[in-house]
C-alpha cells in the first residue's frame, strides 16, 4: 500500500477532532467567565489600552511627561503609574483629567446583559 493511500484510509477510520474538543464553539469570554477570570482580565485589557492609548496621544501631539503632568495638575511618577500597563490602581479622575488635557474624550458606560455589543456576523 504506498503511503498517500494509507494515509487516505487513516483519516477515513480517524474520528473528528471536533468530537474532542468539549469547549468547540465557546468564546474566549464565556471561558473566562467559567474560570472565574473575567473581571480581572477585563480590567487588565482595559488599563492596558488606556495607557497604550495616553501615550501614543502624547507622542503625537509631542507633550513629554513633565509638561503632560504639569498640565494635569499632577506629579510625574503620578503620570507614571497613569501609563504603567500593569498598574491598575487609577482613579477615574486621572484618566479623565489625562484625556482633556490631550484634547480626548472619554467614555465609560454599563451595559446591561441584553445591550451588551455583539460582533458583527461574518458574511
């Protein structure tokens, strides 16, 4: 038997990987919902992003650190845990104050279980 034929016939007696696989078709969020890790996860992406996004405003409007902070009414190593990733401990009176001086808005908002936003289906 050459070995593109036994090949062939291994997959046909192989059953479906999908038949394995007990989390097939669930999203990364129902998963960490289910571990219990959602929260944290959550509020790790989004001070994350903020900072990601506070510091590339700063870069292209060229506002270095000390002027970022003396416009904010703040100290730098203030601005520093402002834009340390890792650092989740910001007070929603930094971030807003943080986006004004940028020329920024920010949004926050509670959505309830049914008005949560979907993806869009793929076509």
């Amino acid at each position: 038997m050459r070995r593109a034929d036994r090949t062939t016939s291994n997959l046909a007696t192989r059953r479906p990987l999908r038949s394995r696989n007990p989390r097939e078709g669930s999203t990364l969020e129902s998963f960490l919902r289910e571990a219990g890790l959602y929260e944290e996860a959550s509020t790790r992406a989004i001070k994350e992003v903020l900072a990601w996004q506070i510091a590339r405003a700063m870069a292209d409007q060229k506002v270095a650190k000390a002027e970022m902070a003396r416009r904010m009414g703040t100290s730098r190593s203030a601005l520093a845990r402002l834009l340390d990733p890792k650092n989740e401990a910001v007070t929603l009176g930094t971030l807003f104050r943080a986006a004004s001086v940028l020329g920024a808005e920010l949004r926050i908002q509670l959505l309830s279980p049914g008005k949560r936003r979907r993806k869009p289906d793929s076509a």
